[in-house]
C-alpha cells in the first residue's frame, strides 16, 4: 500500500540535500509533489514517483 502524504508533513531523504539538511517540509500534493528544504528553504518540485523513492520516512505527519 502506498503511502498518504499531506501538506505540512516533515518527511526525511535517502540523500543530503548539498546544504547538508535531509529533512524537507510537504508543501503540495498531487501528481507533482513540492517539498521545501528546512534549513536553506530551497523549494524543489518532483513528479510522484520520484518522490516517493527519495523518501526514507515521515518525521511528523501534519494536525489533523
């Protein structure tokens, strides 16, 4: 089963951002997932797919 993400999750990386941060913040959802970098803010969108294999796991998912 694939996983749910929403916006406002803290999702960390397989890979270091070149900043040396991994843990990114979800800022859109949907077929194209936009995720911003917490310590530099740097904003990088990717398709879905890539996404979720960059993704090793959820830090915290958003307030309900």
């Amino acid at each position: 089963m694939a996983r749910q993400f929403f916006v406002g999750d803290i999702i960390e990386t397989r890979k270091k951002h070149p900043c040396g941060n991994s843990q990114w913040e979800v800022t859109r959802v949907g077929a194209d997932m936009k995720m911003k970098c917490l310590k530099c803010g740097r904003i990088v969108m990717l398709d879905r797919e890539t996404f979720e294999k960059r993704v090793k796991k959820i830090i915290k998912q958003r307030e309900e």
